[in-house]
C-alpha cells in the first residue's frame, strides 16, 4: 500500500518503492495528472497494489461474511493451485532436460556414423567423398548443439511460442 504523504515531493518517493512497472505506470499517471495535491494524495493514501493467487484479505473478509470458511477454502485453494504450478513448471522442466540429452546423443551418434563412415571412405581412396562426410558430421554436431543451446537456455517460458500452441 502506498501511504499518504504531506507535500508533493512524498509524492515522487512512492516511485522509489519495488513497484511492478504496471504500479509504477499508475502512480507516474496519478503525479502527471492536473489534480490538485491534496487529491493526489487522497488517492495514493487508498491505492493498493496487490497481486497474487490470494485475493486482497478486505475481499476474503466479504467472502467469509457470506459463507462462514469460505476464506479457509479460498486460501487453501491459492496455496493448492501454486503447489500445482510449480509441479508442472518442474515436470516441465525435466521433460524439456530429458529430450535434450536425448538430442544430443542422437546428434553425437549421428555425427560418429558420419566420421567413421568419412574414416572408411578415405581409407579406400575416396577422400573427396571421405572428407564431405566428415565435414556434415562435424556440421552436424555443431549445429545440433548451437540449436539445442538457444531453445534450452530460453528463461522466459512465455515468450516461447513452442510451447504454447493453440488450435484455433
């Protein structure tokens, strides 16, 4: 919650806070405004900036006004939900190292064929044909690996259209 000040120079020091840029953009929108200061304040003193899976606790305590427990089941239901993102995000995650391992020994099998396949057709004087193979063996490793590094070091899950494909 952002607490109320005394004069417009409180007012900026709300910006030095941890706010989420989308709380900064409401705040900058609010001092920017031509309200008078007195305003400003007023509506900064009752602005809250919350977020979560939980709803704000003034909310929780109308829920429980209606349905004596309901806050209990709301809450336990928040804590669930993130227990089974997390799950998911992990399972995930080790679905995403398995097949990258998996990757990289097809790759590195696929690469050893082509060198020894290179290896065999140089020693039976075909060196031109020996030595093409070895180059797309050594191409295909390097490429293999240099994918597999951009797709797997991809922080931002949700930035990442592979992964959320839709059929519309």
């Amino acid at each position: 919650m952002v607490s109320p000040s005394s004069n417009s120079k409180d007012l900026d020091k709300t910006q030095d806070t941890k706010l989420s840029p989308l709380d900064a953009e409401i705040v900058d929108q609010i001092n920017n405004s031509k309200m008078s200061n007195e305003t400003k304040q007023e509506i900064i003193s009752y602005l809250e900036m919350y977020s979560g899976p939980i709803p704000h606790p003034s909310i929780l305590e109308g829920y429980e006004k209606l349905y004596h427990g309901a806050s209990k089941e709301i809450i336990n239901n928040g804590i669930a939900e993130s227990k089974h993102r997390r799950k998911l995000e992990s399972d995930r995650q080790k679905r995403r190292g398995r097949l990258a391992w998996t990757s990289l020994i097809v790759i590195s099998m696929v690469t050893i064929l082509f060198i020894c396949l290179s290896a065999y057709l140089i020693l039976h004087n075909h060196s031109i044909a020996g030595s093409v193979f070895g180059t797309v063996g050594v191409f295909t490793l390097l490429g293999g690996v240099v994918g597999n590094i951009d797709e797997l070091t991809q922080n931002d899950d949700l930035s990442n259209p592979k992964d959320h494909k839709t059929d519309n």
